[in-house]
C-alpha cells in the first residue's frame, strides 16, 4: 500500500484528503478522459487582480462605472479571488488522485460559516495585494466585505465549532471534507428598533452565493415513508426492499474550504432538498395543479430553514427528515465514490474512510449505512455491522438528557419503515 502521509506539490507538501471535490464515477473510471494540460497559475499580485476584477465587472456581470451598488463590486472582486481558490482546489484534487488514502467525512447538521471573502483572503495570504488593488480602483475594501451576507447555517456554538474544524483541517492537511444542509434561510437576521431586538428571517441566498459550485450530477436520492418487503432472491438468501417510498433529491453544492496559506483546499459539501420530478404537463391541467405544488413544496420544505423547534410534532417529523436527508445523502455520495475507484469489493472500505457524527443530530447514519451496505450492495449483516462500527465516530458535546432527541416510534414507522427495522434488530441482537 502507496505511504498516504505526505504529497510533493511543487514546494508545497499536502497531505492527502479524504474527499475530492470532483469524484469519478464508474462511468469516468471504464471511459477515461484524454489528457488535458495544465493551466499556469494564476497570479496573485495586484495588477492582476485589478485586470480581473474588471473583465468581471465589465463582462460576466455587466456593469460599468454607472453602477453604484457595492454588491456587484463585491461579486467581482470574490470572482477574482475565487479563481485562485479554484486553482488550489485542483492542484490539490491532483495531488490526492494519486493516493489512496483514508477519507474523512464530518457530519453536522450546523456550520456557522460566517462571511467567506475575508477568511479566503487571509488564507490565501493576498490581503495586502487585494487592498492595494481595491485601494486603486477607487473601492474600500470594509465597505465590500460589509456588502456580503453572512451564511448562518447554525445556532451558536456547535455551527461556530464545526466551521473551525474544518478550517483547521484544510490548514493543518488533514483529509477531511464537511457535509451539512444547505438552508435556505439561516438563524435570523437582528434589528434594533426603538432600541428593541427584533427578529427577521435570514435570507443569506437572496442575492446566490458566489463562492459555492451546485453539483447536480451528484444528486441522490432520499426515501421516505413507503414499506418494507420481504423476499428471497436467486440464491436463497433472506432480502429486503424498500418501496412504495416518497422520493427526494439532495442536490449537492460545493464550497472550497483552503487552508491558511498551504496551497491546501478541502470541500464543504451542502445538501439541498429539490422534488424528485418535474411537472408532469399532462397532468397540469387544473385538476392536479394543486396537489403537485404541495408535493413540490413539502420536498424544498426539508432544508428551507435551519432546523426548528421540536416541541411539535412537526417540528419533530421535520427535524428527522433533515437528519435523515443529511446522513443518507452522504453515505450515498461516499459510496459512490468507493464504487467508482474500487468496484464493489468492501473489504478495504473500512481501512479508507471514516464518518465523523457532530453531536447526536447525524446519528441515524449507524442504521442507515447498514441498510446501504445490506439492501442495496447485498452484504452479509455481519460484514456490515463490522464496517459500520469500524467507520463511525461519535462526537458528544453535552450529557444533559433535555440534549437527546427523541421520536416516537409511530412517526419513525411512518417516515422511515425501513431504518426502524434495522434499529430494532441491532437492538436485538445486543439483548442475545
């Protein structure tokens, strides 16, 4: 087996990352693409960060010097600084192709990113070269950081603490890719009125985001409800299937995540919920119009906003459709990947990957990656409880019982029949 510890790059050294930010299939892996020379690197200093803020500008945004909204300026300026991103982020998928290394996947339902041109900046280590080109066109650098809306995908704490393990990660070359939801709306927006705090909804991605790339070929999808059937297959052997399900898509976008100053970027991958079809025109007639709005709906409903209260029973049914969503898509997405560069043989899987869960939010991953790795790729169940206890990590960041999710087992019957199943026997099987 290859030394996974370090990668030559240049005079960069790069440890190698568990999760390419493009992923073969097993389509690209049995027809490979022809060889595609290199780009030269792209400069950092700032004339030629001037020179590409105005071909953005001028070009791809369609502004001239009328324009006096700073959210453009700043779009621009993210484009330029994105492009030297986006070059360290391939130099860096190169480097890790070539190993096979252990993949790290960290679960959280948060990630309080926070606004991203600074942090990029200072990573990059071009702050002074970009204020400098600011400085020149006539801009105030504060001024078109101010002008970016900040991505709040968590509450507090354990969002802020998932942010910064994975930054420490990219700076320290750790192979470690994020996964969360991609809400559409964060924790809120805060206003001072007649000197009173007032609570407005966060809609960070009402002008898009610039940083992040939508992966649509990537997109899985999600069951709920349905039925299990039980049934015997070619060889005997006792099955399950899954059916009559509610299916959604988990379309999945991407944000570099570069370390501080290493030439080092790792992936943020973010699921959005989308309806698993699109309007059937011959069923758009009037009399089913309504129905396929409320199906479209309650699919984008799922990662609409940061997960709510769980009080209500909607709230909770809510909360585990997200959860599920999450732990489910990246299974899906890690497997795949496996898939593509290994074929089926699992034997090694545990060896090059591990599934860390960010508090108790992602634990339903446990039953699901036993339901993958048995309905789906036929393993036995004990060669897939041992990949599963051998892969899952568990961080826990409070003991406090009001801490600990609880669902009846009415709603999980309803929402996920198959996963209960599962829990039950691995529940089971410890009472023996």
């Amino acid at each position: 087996m290859k030394n996974p510890t370090v990668v030559a790059l240049g005079n960069l050294e790069l440890s190698p990352a568990n999760q390419d930010w493009l992923p073969p299939s097993s389509f690209e892996k049995s027809n490979p693409k022809p060889t595609i020379c290199e780009l030269p690197s792209i400069r950092t200093d700032e004339q030629h960060l001037i020179a590409d803020f105005k071909s953005y500008y001028g070009y791809r945004l369609g502004r001239d010097q009328s324009c006096k909204s700073l959210h453009y300026a700043y779009e621009a300026l993210s484009l330029a600084i994105s492009d030297r991103i986006v070059d360290h982020w391939k130099k860096t998928y190169n480097a890790y192709k070539e190993q096979d290394c252990k993949r790290v996947s960290y679960l959280s339902m948060e990630f309080l990113m926070g606004r991203t041109l600074s942090n990029n900046m200072i990573n990059l280590g071009i702050t002074d070269a970009v204020l400098k080109a600011v400085y020149k066109l006539g801009l105030d650098l504060e001024e078109l950081m101010e002008a970016e809306h900040d991505a709040g995908l968590g509450n507090g704490g354990l969002g802020r603490l998932a942010t910064c393990f994975i930054d420490s990660c990219a700076t320290l070359s750790l192979p470690v890719t994020g996964y969360g939801l991609r809400y559409e709306y964060g924790m809120f927006s805060q206003l001072i009125i007649n000197g009173e705090q007032v609570e407005a909804p966060d809609r960070w991605l009402q002008d898009g985001n610039i940083w992040e790339t939508e992966r649509f070929e990537y997109r899985q999808i999600i069951k709920f409800g349905g039925r299990t059937n039980y049934y015997t297959d070619n060889q005997g052997i006792s099955r399950v299937c899954w059916i009559d399900t509610h299916d959604v898509l988990a379309v999945p976008f991407d944000t570099p995540i570069p370390g501080f100053r290493n030439g080092v970027v790792n992936t943020l991958r973010l699921w959005k919920a989308v309806a698993n079809e699109e309007f059937d025109f011959q069923e758009f007639d009037g009399r089913n119009y309504a129905e396929i709005v409320v199906q479209k709906n309650m699919a984008e409903n799922i990662t609409m906003v940061l997960y709510p209260n769980d009080v209500s029973e909607n709230g909770k049914e809510l909360r585990l459709k997200q959860q599920y969503l999450l732990a489910s898509a990246t299974l899906q997405d890690v497997i795949a990947t496996w898939i593509g560069r290994h074929g089926n043989d699992f034997s090694e899987f545990t060896a090059k990957n591990c599934f860390q869960l960010n508090d108790s939010h992602p634990s339903i991953a446990v039953a699901e990656l036993m339901r993958l790795l048995i309905d789906i790729h036929k393993l036995s169940w004990d060669d897939a409880w041992k990949i599963t206890k051998n892969t899952m990590a568990y961080t826990n960041h409070t003991l406090l019982p009001e801490a600990l999710e609880c669902w009846s087992v009415n709603l999980f019957k309803q929402l996920l029949p198959r996963l209960l199943d599962i829990i039950f026997e691995i529940n089971a099987r410890f009472l023996v």
